[in-house]
C-alpha cells in the first residue's frame, strides 16, 4: 500500500463512524456487527423453545445470565435481528422499570411502542374472523361493512371474554372496525390520556395503566396473536440497586404473574451473573421447577475477537464505498489483538473499547502508536528469547554500596519484556478509562422524562434535603391499599420525621407538555380516596401545567389545604431529574417542602451559583 492510499483510509476513519464509538449495546440503537459464535447453544435453546411455544402456546421462562459487558443488551438485538423474527416471533424489549411503580403497565406500554399498530389489527382481524366473517364489501361511500355489526360482534364477544378483558375485546374491536369513536378508542388501547368525556364518548370508566386491565389486556393480545412473543427483561439487578429489595421482589412477583397468566409467549430475563443467586433465592419453589435451567454468555475467544474487528472494519469500508485495504487489519496489526485478547479475557465490551482506543491512537497519536508497535515488538522477542543465565555474584559486604555499573547494568530481554507489558498496560488503562469518562457524560446529558423517574426525582429532591439535615425519611413505592375490596396504589407515600403520612401522586403521561386530561382525574382520585381511609394525612399531586377538567377541578377543590399541587412543564421536568440527586431544581425544593416546611423556594445565592451537571 503506497503512502497516498494509506492516506486514504486512515483520512476516511478520522472523518467516518466507526463500529467501536459506541462499545455499549442500547435498545434504542440497532447493533450493527454481531459474532454469534459464543452463545451458539443459547440461541438453539430459545428457538427451540419458540418452537415448543407455537405447537402449545404455554408460556416458557428462561434466564440469561453474564457479566458485566458480555452481550446481555445485544443478545436483544441479535434476536430482533434473525431471519426468523420477520414472521415467526416478536420480540419486546422490557427495560429495568424507571421506578416500582405500575409494573404491568410499564410492560404493556413497552409492547405497544414495539409492535402497537401491528399487534392491535393483527388480533382485532382474528377476532372479526372469530365472531363476524371475514366478508366485506364496499358502500357508495367507500366504508367497510362485515357480515355483522360492531355491536353484534362484541355481544357474541362477551360470551366468551368476562370482566375487565371483555372491555378491551370491546374497545378493540371499536379500533379494527372503524366504528364510531374509533380514534379514541385506538388512544385507549396505545395508553394516551383521554378527558373525561372522551371516555364517556367510549362507554368506559378505567383507564389502561391500571394493573388489572393491563394484565387483561396482555391475556388478550398474546392469545390470539400470530405468533410466540418474546418479552426481553433486560438489567433485571437495577430494582433493587435503585429502589431497595422491595422493588426487586415486586417485579419478580410480576414475571410470574405473566408466567402463570399469559399465553403463547417466551419471557427472558437478563441479569448479572453475581446476582442471579439473589434472585434465585427470593423465587419459590414452584417457579424454580418451571423455568428452565440458566444459561451463561460465553466471552469471545481470541479467533472471536479478530472476527469483531474483521467483520466490523469490512462494514465500515463498504459503508464509505472504499475498497478494503491489502491487509484486513489496517489500521492495526494482527499482533495487538492477542493483547486485547489477554487483556479483556474476551468480554466483548471491553474487547471494543481497547479496540477503540488502539485505532484511535494510530488516528491521533502515531507517535504514541509507533511507540506501542516496538514495544509489542520487544514484548514478542522477549516471550521468545530464552532468559540468559545469571554469572555466579560474590558476596559482596553489606557495608559498601553496589557498584554503580552493577545498578545500570542493560536489562535482559526477559525483563524488559515485562517492563513493556507493565507500560502498555498504564497506557490502555488510562486510554479506556478516558473513553468510559467520556461515555458517561454523553450518557448523563440525556434526560429520558417518564411519570415513574418524575416521581422518584422528587422523592430524591426530599432525600437529598434530608441528608444535609441528617433526618430519617421512610419512603415506600408503589404503596397500596384497599377500599371497598378493590386494591389501590399511590406512587409514593412518604413518612415524614413527625409521622407525617404523606402521599405523592402522577398521572400516566406521555409529556409534560400537554395537559394531564382525565389520567389526571384518575390520579388525584386514588388520592382522595387514600386521604379517606386514612392511608395518608396529605396529598400531592405532581401533573403537567395547564391541567384542567371539570370532575379534577372538583376534587381539587374538596381537598382543599389537605392537597398539594406542582405542576411542571417538560423543561422543568428535566431539571428536576437531573438534579435531584445533587442540588435540586426549583421544583425539586418545592417537593422538598413537604417535609421541611421552613425551607425557603429560592436557594441560597451561595447554593444558586453552584454549576449544574450540564454545565460543568
């Protein structure tokens, strides 16, 4: 390869993307190069039991367990991405729920933004099928007619579904036949907020967040779906990190649920593989003997780890319409990767970062590069050459020094060798650990706003208070309690330092953006009903700005000096989350008001100058 073409290419690697800027998988980003080889026998395991689950329809429940950065998250991609998943199986990605709060609706909610459309028409045309014919025809104004009417159809329907699914077979049905009100109906079904007379319009009192309609509405879908669907639980350890043994054990009792309840699915959970015993623990007997038995991803070998880079440089070249060089390790040499290899012990996250971080010191660094190229050269003849043989030493008198040719005699190769391996490893260290600090400040720069994480920041904002005041908060998500023999929930309940039972309160939303429509009635509902029995001495109610509604309104103003409101726009949202934790936001110190009654709106003009995360 002469100079100019050698220019090329490594011109074209400074400008382009390549496969190893991003060294960790996300369910929101595709994964472009996958190597299949380690975890050949779990992918046979789950298309086995896909297999098994479309000849039966039962449920099936297999863990996968890894380290750290051994391909849990890409495992998702690597199944989504199959030939078979275009018409054999979905699959659903379920992330760590931001909070232990409406667990089941958090599911359903992920299903939706995965499959939504697709799924919904998939299952109101099998159950037209089912109750009406499939016959249709066109009138002069172009609308479809079925041998039988959407009435009909849903009162043979309820024949066959009874209480909370017979509603959602109603509703979808609405939706597939685009009977009267079916735009509503299709914002019912994917979980949007509707007003008030938005649902009287649909004949219906609940909305889908609640927990018995979504496990309802699961039941349905996965019934009479097409196919299996595989719902990912991905980062299963981050509950408890995040909200205690509590959540942890909530979710878990959910898993089963959908084990014990819903159809025609594979439900996979990944976790870390020193916490699976954790986890193991907390699970019956009965479920225990029902899953099937734990697999682990395998780390890459060292053939695996040159196929990584091979296949994803190859990709790149392609993408940027330039022929691959003469030698397919360019910019690199064969020999780095059995470094890497020992280096990483073949966890694949790792075995790109240090990838990255090669390829960009030859980008940006060629000295440094250079330098590393004659170590790994020494390193090589040294590993090779025999260790010379020491000439016999004199006893020399403790009182007189060494020589001073004696200290600077030349090393041998044995020993410079280690010396080497000793400096290239202080220099990849520092290199990747550079890479994670700059990942992580991308990371920390996105603000994911969700009513779950709204919740939990303003419970931070009061912890974070707490502390500097060193006084004891209990907090407890998700409570819940009974009335009337129908079980309710409240986001949070919070007890504060004079026993204090306060409870906070959201509406399931979309975007703080828009009003809280009825989602917002629902909310401040279960918190009238909670301040009657007694569950709580207090109430608040976090919703977006603007919110209205006449039935809201009511209640507002019957709970009077016993109800408090703050309301956010999506901006002030985001300022909440990501300062909770460190030197909360306006809003956050309003939240924190709850407890601390003296603590003053604005902060201190010594805490106000503080930088935020951002702009540090």
């Amino acid at each position: 390869m002469d100079e100019e073409q050698k220019m090329l290419y490594l011109d074209t690697l400074r400008e382009g993307v390549t496969p190893f800027d991003r060294f960790v998988s996300r369910a929101d980003m595709r994964d472009i190069i996958d190597i299949p080889e380690p975890r050949k026998l779990i992918d046979q395991t789950i298309m086995r039991l896909l297999k098994m689950t479309t000849k039966d329809h039962t449920t099936r429940f297999l863990p996968i367990i890894g380290a750290a950065g051994a391909g849990k998250t890409h495992l998702y991609w690597a199944l989504k991405e199959r030939k078979e998943a275009a018409d054999q199986y979905y699959i659903v990605y379920i992330p760590s729920p931001p909070a232990p709060v409406r667990m089941l609706f958090h599911i359903y909610s992920c299903l939706m933004n995965e499959l939504g459309d697709t799924l919904l028409k998939k299952v109101g045309n099998t159950l037209i099928k089912k109750y009406g014919g499939s016959h249709r025809s066109f009138d002069p104004f172009g609308m479809i007619k079925f041998k039988r009417s959407a009435q009909e159809i849903q009162r043979l329907a309820r024949k066959d579904f009874t209480g909370l699914q017979s509603e959602f077979v109603r509703i979808l049905i609405i939706y597939h036949m685009k009977a009267l009100y079916w735009k509503l109906a299709e914002r019912w079904l994917l979980g949007e907020a509707l007003t008030e007379n938005d649902l009287n319009k649909l004949k219906i009192t609940r909305v889908i967040e609640e927990d018995d309609i979504s496990i309802a509405a699961l039941k349905v879908l996965t019934k009479y779906t097409d196919r299996p669907i595989i719902f990912y639980f991905d980062e299963l350890e981050i509950p408890y990190r995040s909200f205690g043994p509590e959540a942890e054990i909530r979710l878990l009792s959910i898993q089963k649920r959908m084990y014990n309840e819903i159809s025609n699915s594979l439900i996979i959970v990944a976790c870390l593989s020193d916490i699976w015993p954790r986890v193991m623990a907390l699970t019956d007997s009965a479920m225990k003997s029902r899953m099937e038995m734990e697999l682990t991803l395998r780390p890459f070998t060292l053939k695996d780890t040159q196929n990584l880079y091979l296949r994803a440089m190859e990709k790149f070249w392609d993408e940027n319409n330039i022929p691959s060089p003469p030698d397919p390790y360019f910019p690199l040499n064969e020999k780095v990767f059995e470094l890497v290899f020992e280096k990483t012990r073949g966890n694949p996250r790792d075995t790109i970062k240090m990838i990255k971080v090669f390829i960009e010191q030859t980008l940006y660094d060629v000295e440094v590069f250079q330098e590393l190229q004659e170590k790994m050269e020494s390193v090589e003849k040294a590993q090779t050459e025999p260790a010379p043989i020491s000439p016999p030493q004199t006893k020399e008198p403790t009182s007189e020094p060494k020589p001073v040719e004696w200290i600077e005699k030349p090393l041998s190769l044995q020993e410079m060798g280690e010396r080497i391996i000793s400096d290239l490893d202080k220099i990849i260290e520092d290199a990747v650990k550079k890479k994670e600090e700059e990942f992580e400040a991308e990371l920390a720069a996105q603000i994911e706003v969700s009513p779950a994480l709204t919740v939990s920041a303003a419970i931070d904002s009061i912890l974070t208070f707490a502390k500097e005041r060193n006084v004891q908060i209990k907090v407890a998500f998700d409570h819940e309690f009974t009335v009337s023999g129908r079980k309710k929930s409240i986001s949070a309940l919070v007890l504060s330092p004079d026993q204090e039972k306060i409870g906070i309160e959201i509406p399931s939303i979309k975007s703080f953006d828009k009003s809280g429509g009825v989602a917002a009635y629902y909310a401040i509902n279960r918190l009238k009903e909670a301040l009657a029995g007694g569950i709580i001495d207090h109430a608040c109610l976090i919703v977006p700005r603007g919110t209205s509604g006449k039935k809201y309104s009511l209640i507002r103003e019957e709970l009077g000096p016993k109800l408090t409101i703050i309301e956010l726009n999506q901006e002030e949202a985001e300022n909440l989350i990501r300062n909770a934790k460190t030197t909360p936001s306006l809003k956050g110190r309003e939240c924190a008001q709850l407890i601390f009654k003296d603590l003053p709106l604005e902060p201190p003009e010594s805490e106000a100058e503080k930088p935020t995360q951002t702009e540090e």
